[in-house]
C-alpha cells in the first residue's frame, strides 16, 4: 500500500497555445498544438511522484491508446497503478486546452471514462484508502463519489486533501469532513458566494470554510502565495515571482507537493512553502504533466529565489 493515495481523474490534453483567446464566433490561427497527458488527479499524482513520493492513483481509463499512453506514463513515473480501472463504455477523457500569450487557460473536460468510476468502484478500495497517510481529490469525477470518500476518509480517519476544482458549490456535510481544502481565488468565490477581491474579502470567504467545518483553508493566490487558514489564525506564506508561460497544472502540482510534504512530517506552513515553490517552478514550462518538476529541480529553484 502507498503512504499517498490520489482518487482523481485521468485526461489526454489536447492544447493549443494563441496570442489571444478567440472572440464568440470568431475563428482565429492559432500557435502551436500539443497533446499530453493530464488531468487534475493525474498531475497531482505524477507531481508527488516526482518529488518521490509513494503514491497510489486510483481512476478509471478507456479501452483505448490515449487510456494505454497514459497507463504506461504512470509505471515510468513509478506510480502504483495497481487499482486502476478501465472501461469500454467511454472512451478516455479529453480536455481542450486553450493557452494566451499571457499564460492564462481556458479548459474545458469531457467527463468520458473518468464519470464511469462508481461508487461501488470505490467501496471495493476501501482496504487501500484505510491503510494509506493521506488521500488527494479533486472535483473532476463524480461529485457522488467523492462525498462517499470524504465519508470514508473521516470513518477511517485519514486526512483528506480536497482541490475543489473544478468548482461546485459543495454541502456542509462533504466540507466538514475534509482536512486541507486548497481553492484557487475563483474557486474560494464560487465554494462560499463571496468576492475575493481583496485579502480581506479572502479571508472572510475562508473563514465561511471554516465556519462549514473545514478543518484547514489553504487558498493558492498564484504568485502572492497562499493564505492559511485554520483555528489558529490566517496567515498568507509568501509565493515566487517567475515569468509565467503556462499556468496549466500550477494548482495540481501545488497540491501533489503539499501531500508529500506533509507526509513527510513538515509542518503545514513548511509544506505550503516548498508547495509554492513547485507551483511556481510548474507555471514556467508548457503542458500539463510534461511540467512538473523533479525533486533536484525543486532543490535547486529553491537555493537561487
Ligand atoms: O489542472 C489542469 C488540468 O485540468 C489539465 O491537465 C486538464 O486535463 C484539466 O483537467
């Protein structure tokens, strides 16, 4: 069994990078077109993995190459797929990407294979969820089956990290089971209905979390860093300056370094800095999972910012 357990989706990306988003109606010529695998789970698995961690991904794939591409990238990366499904009844997911030459996205997911995980997929892991450290999840599958792992995470008492991304506004029930809730700013806004516009308005929404029942709200704020907040206060851990080309996965690798360092045994402030600094290094390369940094490289960012 793994110390890290990532229950999340799996996608191939499809990426096609543009001086400026088209306009309704609008046809544009693009740049360049690119197609790696991604996927929120997917990235913050491979992102833990990179860092060494021992981790487990648990999903579902299609029959299919793009399922059989993504498959064997995850026994390079060492990741135990050993629980991976695969199904016949939809092909493997798809997302579109599209990148600025600001390096903002747009992304939008087909749901395809990864909506074919069930909850009775699930319960048939129970074993592997009761004997790992720590479980990672994202809102890419069905949101039925993540409440029912966020029900098991709590019966089983292991800590829960929940990217709510993408973001839905979510039950009481499902936030007060859930240990590290990581929203990026647009989804602190869409989880509680208030601006956060400014820190002060963050803070406000974060406590809205907390007063749900989330036990830590660790908001990303991109290059400002993250604020903290929890029953022993808020606090923002400073973030890195970088020039950004790609901002796709940034939150992903952010939350695959937090699980590994906390792990670890860092503190959850020592885990948030060196999570920034893998979501800083991350927005500096194209793709999704082609860039997310290795352990050395993360070491060596460190040392010279
Ligand atoms: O967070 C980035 C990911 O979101 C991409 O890899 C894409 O697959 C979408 O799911």
């Amino acid at each position: 069994m793994s110390k890290i357990t990532v229950v999340g989706s799996f996608s191939m990306d499809l990426t096609v990078t543009m001086d400026t988003f088209p306009k309704e109606g609008q046809t544009i010529i693009g740049k360049k077109m690119l197609k790696n695998p991604g996927g929120k789970g997917a990235n913050q698995c491979i992102a833990c993995a990179r860092l060494g961690g021992d981790v487990e991904m648990i999903g579902m794939l299609g029959d299919d190459e793009n399922g059989r591409i993504i498959k064997d990238l995850f026994i390079k990366e060492g990741v135990n797929v050993s629980h991976v499904l695969t199904t016949d009844l939809e092909p493997t997911t798809i997302a579109l990407i599209e990148i600025d030459a600001s390096a903002q996205n747009k992304i939008v997911v087909v749901p395809a294979a990864n909506f074919v995980y069930s909850i009775e997929d699930l319960q048939n892991i129970k074993e592997v969820i009761a004997n790992t450290e720590m479980v990672v999840a994202q809102l890419e599958m069905r949101l039925d089956v993540m409440e029912e792992l966020a029900k098991m995470c709590q019966k089983l008492n292991v800590p829960m990290i929940l990217n709510p991304a993408p973001a839905v506004p979510l039950s009481d029930e499902l936030l007060s089971r859930v240990t590290y809730l990581t929203p990026n700013e647009t989804e602190l806004s869409v989880l509680t209905g208030h601006p956060v516009d400014t820190l002060d308005q963050m803070k406000e929404a974060a406590q809205m979390l907390l007063d749900r029942g989330v036990k830590h709200v660790i908001a990303t704020l991109g290059d400002k860093g993250a604020l903290l907040a929890d029953v022993s206060g808020m606090k923002v851990i400073a973030g890195y300056k970088v020039h950004a080309i790609d901002t796709v996965a940034a939150g992903d690798s952010f939350n695959g370094a937090l699980a590994k360092a906390l792990v670890d045994g860092k503190s959850l402030e020592e885990a948030i800095l060196l999570a920034n600094a893998v979501g800083a290094l991350t927005v500096t390369r194209h793709g999704a999972v082609p860039s997310l940094p290795t352990k050395s490289e993360v070491e060596e960012f460190i040392k010279t910012h």
